[in-house]
C-alpha cells in the first residue's frame, strides 16, 4: 500500500512511502511511467530503492490502486527535507538521510548517517558549486568540512 508522499524524495509526484509486507516501508517507491492507470482490478506495480546506492529494485504489487490526493508527511514541507536521499563524500563516504531527526550534537540535527559510522551535522551548504557537509568521523569528537562528490535526490 503507498499513500504518502516520499519523504526521501519529497515534491516528486511519482514518488510514494509504501508499505510491503511484514509492514516493511520502502522509501522511494517510484511509478511505472508508462503503465496503464491503476485500476481496481489492475491496482499496478511500483519499484522501490532500498538505497540510492543499491543496483537492485523491489518490485511492489499493489493491493489497491494509488490514490493521486496522497497525503503529505507532516514533515515533508520542513526545510530538513530538502535535503539529498544520499550523499557520497569526496572521500569515498556513503551517507543516507535519515527519516527522522533524533539527534542534535553541537546544535545541529544529524540528517545522515554514513556507512562507515560517521555522520553529517546539519544541512548540505549549497552556495557554491561545490557542495559541502559538515562530517563527524566515528569516534571523532572534531568535526571537519567535506566536499560533496555526489548527491542523489
């Protein structure tokens, strides 16, 4: 079942948070452009990033057909969520945006979580050309600037 907007990629008219089963939620689940509108005999299909990272899709079923009034996140207008889905740094770090924030450290929310244990303070700095994140290594107390290789929204 997919009946919110995505809140990885918000603002994305085909973008869905949907449910599988076992009350697995994916996030993005992205529309079959060029499939015939769901029906409710044809509810439809989805493909679904487990990471923006990953090769492989998880192909969704759908057990009712989508509903294009989909309700927005209470958050998903929040400046925290213009943010990319995942971010891989110039140093070869692999970050994912977090769904929620439950962290702050030196007054900053951490919005991502990096493979190698790390995280990112605060939002991308997208006034130059070159992006930058504030990055805390694990087991680090400093923090440093990193530059942004590559971003995935």
């Amino acid at each position: 079942v997919c009946g919110f907007e995505s809140l990885m990629t918000p603002g994305r008219p085909d973008a869905w948070d949907c449910l599988g089963e076992d009350n697995q939620v994916y996030d993005p689940c992205f529309e079959n452009p060029f499939a015939p509108t769901s029906s409710a005999t044809a509810p439809g299909e989805v493909a679904c990033m487990t990471s923006p990272f990953a090769t492989d899709v998880v192909l969704l079923t759908l057990d009712e057909p989508l509903d294009r009034d989909k309700e927005t996140s209470p958050d998903a207008d929040a400046e925290a969520w213009n943010l990319p889905w995942g971010l891989e740094l110039a140093g070869g770090e692999r970050c994912l945006l977090l769904a929620n924030i439950e962290l702050v450290l030196a007054g900053e929310a951490v919005h991502y979580d990096c493979a190698d244990g790390g995280t990112i303070l605060g939002v991308v700095d997208r006034r130059q050309p070159l992006w930058t994140v504030i990055y805390l290594a694990d087991g680090e107390t400093a923090t440093t600037l990193a530059d942004v290789a590559v971003a995935w929204s």
